[in-house]
C-alpha cells in the first residue's frame, strides 16, 4: 500500500493527471500488482491485461489490439517467455516501449516457471521488440 500511496500522490498531486488505465505487463500466482488498489481509489480507471494470462481484469487485451488515451495510444505486442501472457505497450510512434519483465536491462524475466520459456522469450524479444527503432525507448 506504500507503493499505491506514493504513485498516487505523483499522479494527483503533482502531475494532476486522471489516471484512465492500469496496464500490466503480466501476472504470477506469487504475486499482484497495485491495480486493484488503484482502482478502489480512482473511480474510473479500468485494469488492463493480457487475456492469454487468465488474471482478472476490466479490459482483456491481445496481439495487436490498441489502448487509446487523449490523443495517443499504445499497440500491443505479445511477448510471451517469460509468461505465458506477456506483453508489451509500443507508443504511437514507436519512440518508447513498455516491456515489462520481456526485456531488461542486460537481461529478460526468468523462464523457469508458470509457462515460461526461453525459446519463446528469444524468438518474442527477436520479432517484436528488436525489430522496433534503434532510438526507441525502453
């Protein structure tokens, strides 16, 4: 609950945005995200996941469907490896990409349980995110 707090006082206060998705990358069993506690303190916000994760959410997303906020929106980009439901959020303009645990800094999301697999994940980090930009964000 530290967490939620903190990003909520980032995205009230300070920033004064009206957060309209929590997008997730992915879901374990051995652990949740804050989404669930968002929502019960932001009246209209919707959780996003992968359908392909089974997890609970407002909005089920797959391969290549697209989330729309104000004037932008984001592509989504299945990713599977590391889980089984995986994905990955491409900006508009392919300038920056939400990868979750698909990809990290000198390395990826262990493979090793709940559907994971290093095949998967190589071929996922080959096809759909090093084909994006070379100046794109991560």
């Amino acid at each position: 609950d530290t967490e939620v707090k903190r990003d909520l006082q980032l995205i009230q206060d300070e920033l004064d945005l009206t957060l309209v998705y929590g997008i997730n990358t992915h879901a374990h069993a051995d652990h949740i995200t804050g989404t669930g506690l968002l929502k019960q303190k932001l009246k209209g916000m919707s959780s996003v996941i992968s359908k392909a994760s089974g997890a609970d959410a407002d909005i089920h997303v797959n391969d290549g469907d697209i989330i729309v906020f104000g004037s932008r929106y984001l592509v989504i980009r299945a990713t599977p490896g590391h889980t089984e439901g995986c994905l990955s959020y491409v900006l508009d303009d392919e300038s920056r990409v939400f990868t979750g645990d698909a990809l990290l800094i000198q390395g990826c999301g262990r493979t090793d349980f709940q559907g994971g697999s290093p095949e998967t994940l190589y071929e996922s980090v080959h096809s759909q995110l090093f084909t994006l930009p070379d100046d794109c964000v991560v």
